[in-house]
C-alpha cells in the first residue's frame, strides 16, 4: 500500500463526495443527536455541521482511546 502525498482530481472528488455521505449519516445517527443535545447552545448555533461532526468523532474517538 503506497502512500502518495499527492491526491488526482479524481480521487480528492471521491473523498469530498464520502465525507459528504459520511457527514450525513453521522449527522442523523442516534450517537450524534444525543451528543449534540448534551452541548451548551453556543455550540449548537455557533458552529457548523461540519464542525459539529469533527468535534463529535474527535471526542468520540478520544474515548475510545481512553
């Protein structure tokens, strides 16, 4: 498996076209919607969707690790 720090067109469309569909479905997952209930306003009306997922999968993850 080689790692190539360039990216084809191609290829960085296939990505932004699965972190949409991704983003989405973490978006609508049960996980997600609890998560989200549990944060103070500021976050849920200050920050993307987007944002949301990346802050959810990095404390998710980061207990997992733990």
């Amino acid at each position: 498996m080689t790692n190539s720090s360039s990216t084809s067109p191609s290829h960085a469309a296939e990505n932004a076209e699965l972190w949409q569909s991704l983003k989405s479905a973490i978006a609508t997952s049960s996980g997600f919607q609890s998560w989200q209930a549990e944060q103070p306003k500021s976050i849920t009306t200050n920050t993307s969707v987007e944002q949301r997922v990346r802050l959810y999968l990095r404390e998710t993850l980061e207990t997992l690790a733990y």
